[in-house]
C-alpha cells in the first residue's frame, strides 16, 4: 500500500523545516557575532561593516529557502529542432518534467520501425500507447516527416491522395493508412503546415516545400476518459527514402551527393515516454559499410537491443530500446550504404 500525502502536509512539512532552519541561523548568527568580536580585535576591521554583511548574507540565504520551497520551477517552452534526418517527430509543445501526471497525456510505449528496401523505398510504422490524463485539453496533435536526405526526385504528394493509396500499392507508391478500429480516438487526419515558431499560424515556406510533409491528429473527445489507455498505429510509404538503387548508394540520385552513403532516421522527443522501441530493416541484399548505431543528441550511444536473426531471411532488423528518454532529447540511428566514400567492404552483388 502506498502512503499518500497531501499538498497540505507537504505544505506543513515546509514550514516547520524553514522554521528549524531560521533557528539553526539565529544561533550561527549568535556565533558569528562572537567571531566579529575577534576580527574587530585582532585586525581592526569596523564592527558596524561586518555585522551589515552577515545580515545581508543571513537575508539572501533566507530569501533563497523561501523561494525554494513555495515556488515551482516554470515550464520551459518547447524547441522545434528540425535535424532533416528522415524524422517523424511527435511536436507538441509541453514543460520539461518528469512527471507524466502533468502532462494532458503521455505515451505508456513508443514503437517506430523504419523498413528499407533494396529499391530505396521505405514504410515506416509507428504504433503507440496514449494515456489520457485530461481529456478536456487533449484535442490534437502533430506529426512531420521530413525527406530531403532521400532521392533527389522524391517529394510528397497531398495527403488526400496519400491516403487513397491501396495498401497493395504500399512497396511502390506514396501512402498514408491509420488503423481505426470502431473505438479510435482518431477523428480524422488534416494535412497543415503549422509555424515552428507558432503553432497557431501557417507557415507558407514549408506549405510549398514537397520534400516535408506536416499533418494533424484529431481527437474524438467522446471516446476518451481520463486514465485510459488507447492505441494508435500509422503507416507511410515513401519511395525513395533513401538515394540507394540495388542496394548501394548512388550519388547521382541523391539529393544530398555529399552524404557519402551515410544514413540516418531520428525521433525528436517531447512528451513524456516510458518506453522507447525503436527498429530499422533493411532488405536482405542491402550492403552496408556500418552497421546501425544508436546515439542520443549528446552522443550517448545506445547499445543495441537485440538483432533479429529470424527475420534474417528477408530482412536484417536492429532493436533498439530507450528508457524514459529526457525531454528535448534527438534519438538518432545512423548506418553506412555501401557506394559512400567509393569504399566498398564487400564486392559485388
């Protein structure tokens, strides 16, 4: 059984610390007059000089336990870092804490998984969890990808014919598919170019850059209450993801030549997650001069989860898992194709 406590005693608790703590500087006080005495004796310092500053040194420490203690840290506004890594970023704005009941939700479990076939094409999936801790303020919210480190001719359509794409078509057209089953909290999904800089304005830039792609979640209210957990999963299909052809980076076809092979996909966080699953796939066939690695944005690494050798058939599949990842936080998985830098440690096909 777990002891709850009350604002109120906590409150209690406070004072009667701050009431401790000015006794224990009432009597260090005492002490520091005596030592005053000393100086005055020994160097001829002015009496009335030393006693002003104690006081105004005993004042400040006691204005300081006073803030500490009544007043809470103010949330800091969330930062649009745009990294351009073939990122899906989740970009509401929230406070940086730890503590999920704050927030208006949080994710119990974060999923995406990036699969790469040897084309260059790509579906990347994402399946969550949503705990609703106040179902009043949850209305919406935002995701963006972002493409221009793919093939030089890839650019999104509109996400009205992304969303008609047959899922048949998946491994070679462009696509976009929510799964919605009959108590979805997803109401319906409105392509919208909101600004960075804010969130209620349209960014008429990016409204006419084909290589991003912004689009909003809307919430059905009705079927949501608070501390209910709901499931959302999402899938897109971009070809050319990635500037390879057969397996190789081509930087011909590459809207970035100087990536040199060099790959990468990222999650930017900011909301509070538990649990972060995060996978890449590459089609058996595809040759790489690094593995993939897992960094956070202070160069952390990630040790990897687990590398699935029953999908190794079809697919070579790295595992990586991220616990509570701080606020702010660029998760980033980056490889090497085969064809950067004209080094191949493999001949052939």
């Amino acid at each position: 059984m777990k002891n709850i406590i009350k604002k109120e005693d906590y409150r209690s608790i406070g004072i009667n610390l701050l009431s401790s703590l000015l006794w224990q500087i009432f009597l260090s006080l005492f002490a520091s007059l005596k030592l005053t005495e000393f100086f005055v004796y020994k160097f001829r310092i002015d009496k009335d000089f030393i006693i002003t500053l104690i006081f105004i040194v005993v004042e400040s420490l006691i204005i300081l336990v006073i803030l500490k203690l009544f007043f809470k840290n103010k949330p800091k506004d969330s930062e649009n870092k745009d990294d351009k890594d073939n990122k899906d970023e989740l970009v509401n704005n929230i406070s940086d804490n730890d503590n999920k009941t704050d927030y208006d939700f949080y994710f119990k479990d974060y999923t995406k998984h990036v699969t790469i076939y040897k084309n260059g094409n790509g579906i990347i999936m994402n399946t969550f969890s949503i705990c609703v801790n106040n179902y009043e303020n949850f209305r919406e919210f935002k995701r963006k990808i972002n493409v221009e480190d793919g093939k030089r001719d890839t650019s999104f359509p509109s996400l009205s014919k992304m969303k008609s794409t047959p899922k048949e078509k998946r491994f070679e057209e462009y696509g976009f598919w929510v799964y919605k089953p009959h108590d979805s909290i997803i109401n319906r999904t409105i392509e919208k170019y909101w600004s960075d800089n804010d969130p209620d304005a349209i960014d008429n830039i990016l409204q006419h850059n084909n290589k991003e792609l912004r689009w909003v979640f809307e919430i059905a209210r009705n079927k949501i209450k608070n501390k209910d957990v709901h499931k959302i999963s999402y899938a897109i299909s971009v070809p050319g993801l990635y500037p390879i052809e057969k397996g190789r980076f081509l930087k011909e076809i590459a809207n970035d030549p100087e990536s040199d092979g060099v790959a990468s996909s990222s999650i930017h966080v900011e909301h509070y997650i538990e649990k972060i699953k995060y996978i890449v796939s590459f089609e058996e066939g595809i040759k790489l001069n690094k593995e993939p690695e897992c960094f956070t944005v202070n160069g952390k690494k990630i040790p990897i989860y687990d590398f699935d050798i029953e999908e190794g058939v079809f697919y070579n599949k790295y595992i990586f898992i991220i616990n509570k990842p701080s606020y702010g936080t660029n998760i980033i998985i980056k490889w090497e194709f085969i064809g950067g830098n004209g080094m191949d440690k493999e001949g052939g096909d």
